[in-house]
C-alpha cells in the first residue's frame, strides 16, 4: 500500500484537479497493472519451471521478436523495412537495452520471490522523477520527494515481510 500509494502521489501533476478523476485514465492504469502482474507472474513461474531462466527468456525473446516482426509487416507493409534501415543502430541498442533487463529481470525471478522482484522493477518510477529534475529541468516538489520516501519504504516493508 505504501509503494503504490507512492507511485500514485509521483503521477499527480502540479495544478491538477485530483478530485476530478479521469476514470477512463484510472481504467487504463488498472489494465496495465494487471497486465504487468500477469506477465510477470507468467514469466517468473515459466523460468522456475523450466529450469533455465536463459532458454526461457531465449524462448521467449525468439517468439516475442517473430511476433512483432509479423505484426509489423501485417500493420506497415514494405514501409517498415524503410524505416528499420534508417533507425537500425538506435533500435538495435534500445532493443539490447531492454531484452538486457527483462532477461535480468527473469533470472531474478527465478532466484527470489517474484514479488519482489517485479516491485523493484517498479521502482523505474523513481529513476524517471531523477530524471526529470536533473535533465529535464523540472521543479523538485515536496510531494515528489514524499512520494520517493514512500517508495522506497514500500519496497523495504516489502523485502522484510
């Protein structure tokens, strides 16, 4: 409760009417959350169960790419091959970036409890409100540091229950 109570003070902006809720943005938060909940749950039980978490994240990064590719192509046509050979270095590196943490990500699920670990993962939240304040030159408001504290206690009450 801490932890989401958290994340949910980092997402208020400044200015906004909070007792207006947009219940069509709530809609669509609450669908992620379940969906990051159900993958994750599928990924850490599939790499326990499979008994390597590097053939399963392999296996699953195999049919993930294949899939998208299709969809891709089904979606833009030729267009995508264009714009896949303009961007190939970026989308190659950002594509290395991520299949890096998810594949870190399901080994640890593999060798702790899964809640943990997808709570950690969680906590990309509060790497995105650094940013905003060092790069992106954002005010640094008290409800932002609040809602850092909160986070981090939420993930400490997490790890010692």
């Amino acid at each position: 409760l801490t932890l989401v109570s958290g994340v949910f003070l980092l997402s208020i902006r400044g200015g906004r009417d909070i007792t207006r809720i947009d219940r069509r943005a709530v809609g669509f938060a609450f669908f992620t959350a379940m969906t990051i909940c159900g993958y994750s749950l599928t990924d850490g039980i599939g790499a326990r169960v499979s008994g390597n978490a590097h053939a399963y994240a392999a296996m699953l990064f195999v049919f993930d790419g294949s899939c998208m590719a299709v969809v891709a192509l089904w979606r833009r046509g030729q267009s995508i091959l264009t714009e896949a050979r303009i961007y190939w270095k970026t989308g190659l590196f950002g594509g290395a970036l991520s299949v890096t943490s998810y594949w870190i990500a399901i080994w640890a699920m593999r060798v702790a409890p899964i809640a943990v670990v997808a709570a950690l993962r969680e906590t990309s939240v509060l790497f995105a409100a650094v940013i905003s304040v060092l790069i992106l030159k954002e005010q640094l408001r008290p409800a932002r540091v609040v809602a850092a504290l909160m986070i981090v206690t939420g993930m400490a009450l997490i790890r010692l229950s």
